[in-house]
C-alpha cells in the first residue's frame, strides 16, 4: 500500500476514534482523569511490548533518540489538550480545528526541512483557516455570533502542538523505525497520562463508574484502534514528505463530520449533536473548505 492510501486509512481511523473518544468523556468517564489513567495503562502495555520487540538500531546517536521523545511529549501535550476539549465542546466543532495543524506543518516543513510551497500551497492555507474561524463561530439563541474565546486559544495551542510534534518525528524517522517512533510516543503518552490521573480519588471514580463494565470495554476496543491509526500515520510519514503526509491524516475532520451527522440520525444520545440545517450548512461548508484546502496541498 502506497504512503498515500496508508495516510488516508490512518485519517479514516482516527476520525472513527475520535468520535468514541468523544462519546467517552463527555458521557461515560466520570472525569478526563479518570479517562486518561485506564488509558495510560493500555498504553504503557503496548509500549513496552513493542519496545522489546523493536528494539532502538545498534550504534543510534543519541539525538535522534532524544527528538523522538521530544516529539512524543509533544504530541501527549496535545492529546491532551484535544481531549480536555472533547469534554467541553462538539467533537464535530473540536476536531475540524485542531486538525488544521498540517497547515502549520507546511510551513514548518519549508522553512526547516528544506520542503517547497508554491503560492497554490498559501492560497490553499487561507482556504483552510478561514474554514477553521468559521466553525469556531458559535449563533446564540438571540441571533448573536460569537466566538469561543479561551476554548479557541486552547485548539490553536494543541493544534501547534501537533505540528511541532509532525515535524520532530519526521526529523527522528530518518534514523529510528516507525514501530520504534510509536513505542516511544505510546510510553511517553501513557507516563504523562499516568502522571496526573494516578490519584486514589481517580481509582475510586472509576470503581464507583455506572456501566462501568461497558464503558471500559468500549474504551479498550477505541484504544485498539488508536494504535493501528498512530502506527499508519508514522508509516506514511516515514515514507512521505512531511507537507504532503499530514494534511492527508488532518483530513480526518470530513470523517468525524460525516459519522457525527450519521450517529446523530440513528443513535441520537450518543453524542451531543444536534444542528439545525442552518449550522449544519455552515459547518459542512466550513469543514469542506478546510478539506479542500489540504487536499489542494495534496496535489501540489
């Protein structure tokens, strides 16, 4: 399978857990602590299992190892900004945004990896956040518009979070695998996560859980995928150009919309999604022109 289709089956994958994560937070964790501590369990197994497995090449210089970490901080910081998000916000107005972070990766990949962006690459930058100031848009009862404020400098922050971390890991891929990347990040994610929801108040949150069982088990089924969607994404990327391969897995805005608007149809308490035509035009236009704008930059 080609990086292409690689990156589009990760951004498919992702979107689809993206909405579970969603559905998650908001509706079953008692808290995103609590969300994230079974997490950073699931994770911490898995890392280690493919660190045995994959270990690091003989004779690695140790900054290629160190930026592996970094950017596996970095993208842990930015899950979690992104999650603390899905709890207070729609998934289908949280994730449009943040995932206009390979716009950011573009710009970072020309300016510090050597990577060129014609014009048609800019113009399609503006496509895309003016799409993402579109959906940040909030119409109040009374007709008002207004915009999400502190929420928004928190999506603006995950979102360079991302690319900083895309960026890093594209400089470590050249000298670790895609299985040593994801070892890494998993057990660098799972520390932070374990890090501030190891509390015996978090333990007895979820001991006291209602559809505990359920709950738990939907949660391990969504941190399955999740690796297999990660694990694509640093396949492509370690195949790929950098400007090219993250707005391919950023698409994944156009799946989240689409599952969003299907589950709001045939499971309607799922998640917390209830557009009128109106804001539902704005969003699908808004959403396509972000789309479009990556996929512009796809084809340059």
């Amino acid at each position: 399978m080609s990086w292409v289709n690689t990156a589009i089956l990760s951004a498919a994958i992702l979107g689809v857990v993206n909405i579970f994560d969603s559905h998650l937070v908001s509706k079953r964790m008692p808290s995103l602590r609590a969300f994230f501590f079974p997490i950073g369990v699931i994770h911490l197994v898995y890392g280690s299992i493919l660190c045995t497995l994959f270990p690091l090449p003989e004779g690695i210089n140790i900054l290629p190892v160190i930026i592996t970490v970094v950017s596996a901080l970095l993208r842990a910081g930015a899950v979690s900004l992104m999650l603390y998000s899905l709890k207070r916000e729609e998934v289908s107005r949280v994730i449009p945004v943040v995932y206009t972070y390979p716009i950011f990766v573009a710009i970072m990949a020309v300016l510090l990896l050597g990577e060129t962006l014609h014009y048609t690459g800019w113009l399609a930058i503006i496509i895309v956040v003016a799409g993402a100031v579109m959906i940040s848009a909030r119409q109040s009862s009374s007709g008002t518009t207004t915009w999400l404020g502190k929420p928004l400098i928190i999506f603006i922050t995950s979102t360079l979070l991302f690319a900083l971390a895309d960026i890093a890991s594209k400089y470590a891929l050249s000298y670790v695998s895609f299985w040593n990347m994801f070892s890494i990040s998993t057990i660098c994610m799972s520390g932070v996560f374990l890090l501030v929801s190891t509390r015996p108040q978090i333990w007895k949150q979820i001991s006291n859980m209602k559809r505990r069982t359920s709950s738990l088990v939907l949660l391990a089924f969504n941190e399955t995928l999740a690796p297999v969607g990660i694990l694509l994404s640093f396949w492509a990327l370690q195949r790929g150009p950098a400007s090219l391969v993250s707005p391919i897995v950023g698409s994944r805005p156009i799946f989240v919309v689409i599952a969003a608007l299907i589950l709001s149809r045939v499971a309607p308490t799922f998640l917390e999604w209830r557009p009128g035509k109106g804001r539902l035009a704005l969003r699908l236009i808004a959403t396509a022109m972000i789309v479009g704008g990556i996929t512009i930059i796809h084809l340059l």
